[in-house]
C-alpha cells in the first residue's frame, strides 16, 4: 500500500488533502475533471488580442469568474483585486473547503500558526500596470492611484490576498520561476512541511489575462498563431503542426499537509506527494534565457526521483511540460534519457495544455490538480491537437492517449515544468491507496 | 445640496468600505470612521477620491487628515460644495 517513502516519518511525509482549480475549460475541481476527461478544450477567440493587433488572438481564459467573486467578496475588496489575484483567491477558498479546512469570517481574529501558503506568479500584476499605473501616472495624477494598486502589483500581491483570506500564520510568500513556478511551490511547501516548519501548506500558482501579459511573449514569435480561427485546435503540444503556444490564466493549488496531520484530523487524502527537485541549466551546454540546458532538465528528473525513493521503471505517467513550442520534441528526449526508457519502454505521457492552454505561473498549480485527479480516478486525460505528432516523438505513439484511457494500475506520475531563466522543476505525485480496514470510514 | 443630502451621498460611499455593519446603522456625526465603523486605514484615499469625484471638489492632504468622523466629513465636504 503507501509504504514509507525513503524512510520519511508520517510526519515528514507530505500528503495533498485539498484542490482547488480555476482553468479555461472549467473553473471548480468538478467542472475541471469533466472537461479534462471530456477533452474539451477551454481555448476561445480573444478580441482584446485582435484589437491590439497580437498573431495570437486566442487564449485559455476562465469563463465567469468576475460573476463567481461577486458573491463572495465585497465591493472594496474587489476594488483590490486584478484577474490574477480573483482567480487565485477563487482556487484557495475550493482547496482549502475541499480539505475540510474552515475558512475564517472576516471578524474572527484567530490566526492558524500551523499553515501557510507559497502561492507564486510568472508575470503578475502587469495588467493593473498597464492599465492604471501607467497611464495615471504619465498623466501627472498618482494619486488617483488609490491605496489598491501596490498590493496589486507587487509580487508577492496573491499571497498576501490570501494569507488574509484564510488568517494564515505560518510563511505565506509568492515565488517566482517564469512558467516553472507552480511547480517550484509546490516543492517549497513540501520542504517546508518535512522540515516540521509547517503542518500544512497551500501552493501552487496564478496568472492573470491580459493582452499585456502577453504581447511580450507574441513579439517573440512563441506564440500559436496559424490557428486563430479555429480556437480549439490552437493548443497543439507534441504536434508536427504546433506552431507556439496558446497563452492562458486562471489558478490552480493543492493544499499540502503532512501525512500525520492529515490523518490525525481525519482528512481525505487525495494523493502523496512523494518528491521533487528543482534547479537550473546555468545557461550553458545548450541552455540559455530561453532554452533548457539537456543536462540540467536530466539531471532535475532524476533527483526528483531520487527524492521520491522511486526508481525510473516506477513512473506510469509523465505529465510533461509540453507547451506546443519546438521544445516538445526536447523535453521527450529528455525524460527518455532520464529514465533510461526508450519509445517501446516509455511510460504515458500527457499535456494538459492541449486543453488550457498554457497558463504560465498558473501552469504548473493547474496541471498538478489534473495529476491529482488522474491518479484519483485512474484515468489518463488525452492530448488533444496532436493526431500528427511531431516526427521526433512519433515513436512514443504507443504511449500518448489522445483521448481518456482508463488505466487501472496508475500510481506513480512525475510533472515537469520548465522556465524562462533555464530553470526546472519536477513533482513525483502516488496515488493514495486507502489501507482496506479504513475505507469508507471518511 | 444640503447638509443631510451630502450625509447621504458619503454614507453610501462608505458603506462598501464598512466592516462593522452594526455601528454603521446607527452612525451619526460623533461616528469615527476608522475605530467605529472599522475601515481599514489604508482605503481612506480611495474613499476620498470618490468623494471628490461624487462632489467634484478637491481635498487637500490637510483637509483629509482633519476627517476623522463623519461629521468632520460632511461639513468639510459642504464648505467646499459651498464654496
């Protein structure tokens, strides 16, 4: 069953005892899972792109959040909030209900020592730069700036909004690693969490929409842009016909806790967090700002593995990074050589931004909740967009389900996110087996 | 516009701003803003610019440091619509 993992006490083992997820194609754990094993595609025609003259003019953004966070937050409150910090406050509030957490009335003044967030973005408050700081203060009138924008733009602005939210006591920080930055939070919060500095932590990322947010990347030619009328077809990782990626926002997040926390308040585990590893290329041997060093991307999965206590042959599921870049066919190469498995001997591989698009600092927070839920219901969701694969990955075919395969012995999954700067990160998840005499007790 | 119009316009501008819905019900001129009705010091400048926007008038950093209750407010608020 969960046997210890390389000798960590119950303590020292981190279990995911909450989910909570706002995507393009679903916002909310229940809207997300059917949409992921749906296959359906959350991509959509953006007109603020086409009126800013982007080539990219489709994008994953979540659909009626602005009406969700007007039932639950105040008017003063959303005065302060940009589409980054709604979309994660609306993702921290799910997981930290899911985990059977309570969340505090704004009059309760009980603060909870024991937990704490590490809650980072790829870009953050760009949007409200643009859109306020900039032209206010060019117009010689800051102080029609208000007393909303620092918390707005300031990098740490999501962890702060929820750390208030929850009356979190222990770190509550944002981190930052470009589009490896889900990931790295989550890993932090375990860290934190085995070092017996937290009993529970909630991690994972957010990312706003805003053409502002993306023009940057669009006028460096890495966005999908052969696709703007087919909105659904846009997002095309591990294809030969992907031509960049399709930028999205939203907010994705797992409430970490230690096994014997978990246990000893009767919480529902959702998976174990068995390991991870970041680290960075140093821009060298291949790598640079922009492309990963081979070395340095090997190198974090096997220390991930490492970590984990599990041997290469264990892993049944890669869900890559896999943006629709020329990068695809690397990253394959990649975990191949790391795990010493060829195209006959590969495990299942899957891109779950093939239906998000990809959601930057988001990404890695929104494709661990769809780890979580793939190991839960041991089903693996298809990669969409990508009938004619690359011809470098065309050999592994055999391992990528185009649409959901049941997978009934599914237990070990590794997730990968790479960033700007050469950066890597990668989570080793289990499923969670309910030892027998137990189940159906929660 | 009157005294108790002006009252009404700044409760209604402060209202989403209120943490403490029960002293806001029964705030009159004595009120403090920030102790009784519990608004977080901060947002004080937001409120002001949407009483110069809702009055069109301007408030100096002066005037805004003397309106500490809700009398302070409206009679700042109507000398200056006076004026």
């Amino acid at each position: 069953m969960n046997k210890p993992t390389a000798g960590r006490t119950p303590e020292q083992r981190v279990v995911v005892t909450g989910l909570g997820v706002v995507a393009a194609n679903g916002v909310g754990v229940p809207a997300f899972a059917e949409a992921l094993f749906a296959g359906t595609s959350g991509i959509r025609m953006q007109e603020s792109m086409r009126a800013a003259k982007l080539s990219c003019q489709v994008a994953g953004v979540p659909q009626h959040t602005d009406e969700r966070c007007g039932e639950l937050f105040s008017t003063a409150d959303l005065m302060a909030m940009n589409s980054n910090q709604r979309y994660a406050a609306l993702a921290a509030l799910e997981a930290w209900r899911d985990a059977g957490l309570p969340v505090p009335e704004a009059g309760d003044d009980a603060v909870d020592w024991d937990s704490g967030a590490v809650l980072g973005t790829g870009i953050g408050g760009m949007d409200t730069i643009a859109e306020r700081v900039v032209p206010l203060v060019d117009a010689g009138r800051a102080r029609r700036l208000g007393s909303t924008t620092v918390e707005q733009v300031m990098a740490s602005g999501t962890s702060a909004r929820i750390g208030g939210l929850l009356a979190l006591g222990n770190q509550v920080t944002s981190n930052s690693s470009a589009c490896s930055t889900g990931s790295e939070a989550i890993i932090a919060g375990m860290q934190r969490i085995r070092a017996g500095l937290a009993k529970r932590m909630l991690c994972g990322g957010s990312e706003g929409a805003s053409p502002y947010i993306w023009a940057g990347f669009d006028a460096m030619r890495v966005l999908s842009r052969n696709f703007n009328d087919m909105p659904g077809q846009a997002s095309r990782p591990l294809s030969g016909s992907a031509g960049g990626f399709v930028p999205a926002a939203g907010a994705g997040m797992l409430v970490l806790e230690s096994l014997a926390s978990a246990q000893a308040r009767g919480a529902t585990i959702l998976a174990e967090v068995l390991g991870g590893e970041v680290n960075c290329g140093g821009h060298r041997g291949g790598g640079s700002m922009t492309a990963p060093n081979p070395h340095g991307v090997q190198r974090c999965i096997r220390a991930a593995l490492g970590d984990a206590g599990v041997t290469a042959d264990e892993i049944d599921l890669v869900n890559g990074h896999l943006t629709a870049t020329g990068a695809d066919p690397r990253e394959v190469e990649n975990w191949s050589a790391a795990l010493e498995r060829g195209p006959g001997r590969f495990p299942l591989l899957t891109a779950t931004k093939s239906l998000v698009g990809h959601g930057l600092g988001a990404a890695g927070g929104i494709e661990a909740v769809a780890s979580v839920l793939m190991l839960r219901e041991q089903r693996v969701h298809g990669s969409i967009n990508c009938e004619d694969l690359h011809a470098e990955i065309a050999p592994f075919s055999a391992s990528i389900p185009r649409s959901t395969r049941h997978v009934p012995g599914l237990r070990t999954l590794a997730k990968s996110s790479f960033g700007f700067g050469d950066v890597n990160a990668v989570l080793v998840l289990r499923r969670w087996e309910t030892p027998p005499a137990n189940r159906g007790i929660h | 516009m009157t005294e108790p119009d002006i009252q009404q316009k700044v409760l209604e501008i402060l209202k989403p701003f209120v943490k403490n819905e029960e002293m806001f019900a029964n705030a009159g001129p004595q009120t403090k803003l920030l102790e009784d009705l519990a608004i977080n010091s901060a947002r004080l400048v937001d409120i002001l610019l949407e009483f110069e926007d809702a009055f069109d008038v301007e408030i100096g950093d002066d005037d805004a440091d003397r309106a500490r209750t809700l009398g302070d407010v409206v009679s700042m608020l109507s000398g200056k619509v006076a004026a």
